[in-house]
C-alpha cells in the first residue's frame, strides 16, 4: 500500500466513529458503526506500510487481548468508567 492509500483509508476509519457519536441515542447503530471502524483501522495498521516485525506485533496484540479480558471480566458491568481507566 502507498502512503496515499493508507492515508485515505484511515480518514475512511474515521467516518463511522464520527456518525458513531452524532446518533449516540441510537446505541446498537452507535456500536456497530465503531466496530467497523475499529476494524478498518486495525486492517490498515496490520496491512498498510511500516509493519516490519510481524513477530513482536502478534505477541503484543495477543498480550493485550488477553489482559483486556481478564481486566474486563473482573470489573462489573456497572463500573464503566473504572473499566474504561483500568484499559488506559
């Protein structure tokens, strides 16, 4: 991919959560327009240019998965924000 394309692939990530947070009213639109901007994001930070050690970047990805579950099944569901700041 060339720079160009990447660029204008990551502004296309962003057009859904911005109409993610314009109808937030509608919360299972709201989701899934984030989920699909998430994974276009991720799709072009996995296949886009730079990625050089595709070793380091699958055990950090698997780390975190793994530590975001765990963290996420302890917290209860209603403790949002400490969820949200024990993820930062």
């Amino acid at each position: 991919m060339t720079i160009g394309s990447v660029l204008t692939a990551y502004i296309a990530a962003v057009v859904p959560f911005i109409l993610s947070l314009d109808r937030v009213a509608e919360q299972e639109n709201a989701a899934w327009r984030s989920i699909v901007g998430m994974g276009l994001a991720v799709l072009v930070t996995v296949f886009g240019t730079g990625v050089g050690n595709w070793l380091v970047f699958v055990r950090t990805i698997a780390g975190r998965a793994v530590r975001g579950s765990y963290v996420a099944a302890c917290v209860q569901k209603t403790k949002v924000p400490q969820l949200v700041a024990a993820l930062r």
